[in-house]
C-alpha cells in the first residue's frame, strides 16, 4: 500500500513539474512574440504646423499653466481648439451621407482589426492628381494570389507624407479660404474604385496617406459619397505608411468620441509582427 502511494506521489509531482514547464514556455513564447512585434505610429503630432482643409479652422492651443505652483509641485495645462476635419483624423459616415454614422455610433469592430496595404506611390509622387484605381486593386490581389481579404482595413499608400507639413508640397497650395479649394492637387481614391470596393469586397474602413480620400481637384467628392453611404468611415492624413507590409498586420484606428461628430482627431497604430 505505501509503494503505491508513493508511487502514485510521484505520479502527480512528475505531472505538475511537466504542466509548469509547459506554463513556462507558453509564457516565454508568448513574450518573445510581444518582444518581436512591432507598434507603428500612423499619426502626425497635431500643433500650429498640422494641415487643415483650406477652409477649415487650424489648430489653436493656449499655454493655461506651466510651472512651479505656490504649493511646491508643477503643474501644466492647455486649452486648444480646432476643426474635426484636420491633421489625422476620421471622416464620420454622416460627412457625406445624411442619416448615417455619427463619429460616436462608429462600432469599434469597424475602427480595429487585420489590415493590407495599396502602394501606389511610385505613380502618385509623379502625378499629383493619381487616383488610386480597380486595376491596383486588382493588382494587389494578382500579387498575393488573394482576394482582399472579408472584412479588412485598407490602407492606401501614394507617398506623399513626406511632404507633410509642407503645405505648398502637400496640399498643392498654401493660400487659404474658398479659393483655394481649386488650388488643391494630391492623389486620391477614384470613385470607380470606390464603387468596385463597395460591390465586390466587404471593407470596415478605408485611410489614405493625404488630406482626403477624395483627389485634390474633386468637386462632387463622390469617392466620400460613396464610400460613407455604406456606413464605411474614411481615415486622411496618415504618415509612416511606407514601414508597413503589404499584408499580415492589424490597425487600431480610435478618434476622439465626439457626440454628434462629422468627425474626429484620430490616434491610429498599426501592430506588424
């Protein structure tokens, strides 16, 4: 009876001693993964030099507090103010489409998950009014020998941040006002790609690396019309694209929760392992 104690003792210290090494590796594995995987900063820092829509109200932020207090400790504190529509940030469904998603009412499933990337900078840095067309999506999918993948966040790559915040470079113009809407040159999504996307892929959400997802010279911007129509939001003015894979990583797109927002500033990172 004792040596079938002990043995059955042994039994069970030799199994927990097995389950902990287990729990060990996992762990170990778990962190070497964390360790590798890299977080990418798709946002411009908002401040005086951020680019705004030619019509929009820049960025403003007053110095409240900053310094020594009477009571010994520091303290520092803005005030700053601004339109939703400047610098990265999110174009809300209800934008261009009335009846449709408030910044606010955006489910968080559309602003996070798997992402792939377009690049079509080799075309945009040479053409200024570059729309980003069907046959690159095409292409792409002929390149990896896959569908855009159900439910991704597209990301579009025309190289143009570089020039950010270079208004003349990135806009097209530096003036200001009503204008200078007809001023503006840089790339964009074409609406018959837009509509492509809309008929035949499922999408959560589309970014581009300008000031819209509609091109410069656009006057009806059917690009926005379309793809908020579907409930679809816009990410604009996003940088560091280029430091993304074609394929295989994730973004996590959260703008401000502004109730009753057309849109928002956005914080927007992309995890690639």
């Amino acid at each position: 009876m004792l040596k079938v104690l002990c043995l059955s003792c042994f039994v069970l210290l030799a199994a927990c001693h097995s389950n902990a090494e287990k729990s060990k590796s996992a762990v170990s594995a778990s962190e070497e993964g964390q360790q590798e995987r890299k977080i990418i900063d798709l946002t411009h820092e908002f401040s005086e030099e951020t680019v705004y829509w030619v019509t929009a109200k820049e960025f403003e932020m007053d110095v409240v507090a900053a310094g020594e207090t009477d009571k010994g400790f520091y303290y520092a504190a803005n005030n700053f103010a601004t339109a939703e529509h400047g610098g990265t940030h999110i174009d809300a469904p209800i934008h261009f489409a009335k009846g449709k998603q408030y910044v606010n009412e955006i489910p968080l499933e559309n602003l996070i998950g798997n992402a792939m990337k377009i690049d079509v900078s080799e075309h945009a840095l040479t053409n200024p009014d570059y729309l980003v067309s069907i046959d690159d999506f095409k292409q792409w999918e002929t390149e990896h020998s896959m569908q855009i993948p159900e439910g991704s966040i597209v990301l579009l790559e025309t190289g143009f941040s570089k020039y950010y915040p270079d208004k003349k470079k990135y806009l097209g113009t530096d003036e200001r006002g009503p204008e200078a809407v007809k001023l503006l040159h840089f790339p964009g999504l074409s609406p018959e790609a837009a509509q492509w996307l809309v008929d035949n892929r499922n999408i959560k959400s589309i970014g581009i690396d300008t000031p819209s997802i509609d091109y410069g010279q656009s006057q009806y911007f059917k690009t926005h019309v379309i793809l908020l129509s579907e409930n679809i939001p816009a990410f604009e003015n996003l940088t560091n694209l280029h430091q993304l894979p074609s394929k295989g990583f994730e973004v996590v797109a959260l703008p401000m929760k502004i109730k009753g927002g057309s849109g928002a500033p956005l914080r927007i990172v992309a995890f690639v392992n």
